[in-house]
C-alpha cells in the first residue's frame, strides 16, 4: 500500500515576515487607491528591473539594505556599511608599496590612505587583509562601466606586523546612480536626487575577528546628509588633507583606523605554527 505525503514544510519565519510585507503593500494599495493604471506601470517597472542584471540588487541597496546593515551592527568594532551592489571577489593580491590599480592616465586627485587595524581590546592585526573598491574621479567603478579594465580601483593589501597599512588610489567623488535604469529613472520621477557621497569600500577580515565590511566618507562631501542610499555614519566619515608634492604639485591624504570585533588574543587554529 502507498501512502500519498501530502503535508508540506512551513517555512514559518518566511509565513510570518511575507505576511507583513505582503499586508503593508495592500495598505498602501488601498490607502491610495492605486488604479490598475498605476498597477500597470508598478509591473512593467519591476519586469525592467528584472531584465536589467545589476538593476535589482541595486534598488534593494537603494531602499531597503541599510535597515538590514543596522539591524546586523554586532560588537564594538568599527560600524559596519553597506556592501553595496558592485563588490567584485578575488581582486588582485597588491604587492608593496600598495597602489590600487588604475590607468596611466586615470583621472581625479591621487589620494593616499593609510591606517591601522586593530581588535577591540586594542591588539595590532598583523596580516589583516583589506579588499578595498571604489569608482574611479569619475564616479564610474570597474566591471559596470565596460570600457573599464578589469579590478581598476580594486585590489587586496595586507596590513604589517603593526596591523598598519597604506595605499595610494584617487580620490573617489559622489556616485551618481545611473540614470537609464530602473532605479535612476524611479527617483528621477519622485524628483529625487540619485547621490551618494564620494566613498571608498573595504572588506576586512583577520583570521581571528568577525570580518568587516564597511565604507569611508569624507568630511564636507556636499551629499553626506542626503544620500539616496541613506547609508552614511558619522564615525566612518574622515577628514581629507592636502598636502605638497616633490613636484611643485599637492595630493590629498586621509586616514582611518579599522576595529574588528573578537579577540586577537584568544587561543585560535589558524595563528599557529
Ligand atoms: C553604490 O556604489 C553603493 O556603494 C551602494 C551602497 C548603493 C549604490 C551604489
Ligand atoms: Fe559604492
């Protein structure tokens, strides 16, 4: 005899989240009386969205991923940020002195950032690798922009046996959320501006702390109070300084500290031998 299983898994927490999503969007629907009309348009846009590779992962960075980063700010460390939607793994390994690599002619500011990365109880992170991307004097990053080359801008460096660390790179400028996308063309028809502050991204990680993904501002970007990704932190903005070159000309300069959270100290596998 064959018994037919008809009773399916419930995935609960799912039941319990969608619901809620599910009911907050029949609210709006219902409180603005939204006509099939509009529904009409709603779904073209997410069809768009959909065809358009990048273009959904970049609307979820734009609306709603810097709730879920909040929400997954753990230990004390240097607060983490957003990914975003351009991380590219298995940049180059940089050899020293570190230069992210970027054209012969590559446009904007030489910048040169140095730091330390540490642990909270304040132990150096010697190796500590620091995978590091950003958009170009342009606004444009590598591997979206096509005429790009490949990893320009990123690359992976490994800080000292005093956890410190130092690049030269450009200084990056506010991002502007492409404009002939699903999401450009969203908040232009909402008349919102599409920046985000100039940044640069970092994913930390040492064998012995919880990695780190976070980004750096700069103070007195015109855009740190309005960004359309609404993802900027006070403590991960610093301070850019100019200084003179041995050619007559000036670069700028900026330093950050990183903190991992977990102990540096604590007995691990991986720092043997
Ligand atoms: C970016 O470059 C970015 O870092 C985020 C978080 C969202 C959109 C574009
Ligand atoms: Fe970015």
């Amino acid at each position: 005899m064959t018994t037919i299983d008809t009773a399916r898994p419930t995935n609960l927490r799912l039941q319990e989240v969608f619901d809620d999503v599910l009911q907050a969007l029949l609210d709006a629907i219902t409180r603005h009386r939204v006509t099939w009309e509009e529904f009409r348009v709603a779904t073209e846009w997410l069809t768009e969205a959909g065809d358009q590779g990048i273009e959904i992962p970049l609307m979820l960075d734009v609306f709603l991923s810097s709730t879920v980063d909040d929400l997954a700010h753990a230990g004390d460390g240097t607060e983490n940020n957003l990914e975003g939607p351009y991380y590219v793994p298995d940049a180059p390994f940089l050899h020293h002195p570190y230069v992210l690599p970027q054209r012969q002619d590559e446009p904007g500011e030489k910048l040169h950032f140095a730091g330390r990365v540490r642990s909270t109880d304040g132990t150096p992170l010697a190796g500590a690798v620091l995978d590091v991307w950003q958009s170009n004097g342009l606004g444009e990053y590598s591997h979206v922009q096509p005429d790009l080359p490949e990893f320009n801008l990123r690359g992976r460096l490994v800080a000292d046996q005093d956890g410190c660390f130092e690049f030269m790179t450009v200084v990056p400028v506010p991002y502007a959320i492409p404009t002939d996308g699903a999401t450009g063309r969203l908040l232009a028809a909402m008349g919102r501006e599409p920046f985000r502050p100039a940044h640069i991204h970092f994913r930390i990680s040492h064998p012995d702390c919880e990695p780190l993904t976070t980004q750096i501002y700069f103070e007195d970007d015109p855009w740190l109070d309005a960004d359309v990704a609404g993802a900027v932190k006070e403590s991960l903005v610093t301070p850019v300084t100019r200084w003179a070159d041995a050619g007559g000309g000036q670069y700028a300069g900026c330093a950050y500290d990183f903190v991992l959270s977990g102990s540096a100290t604590a007995p691990s596998a991986l720092r043997a031998g």
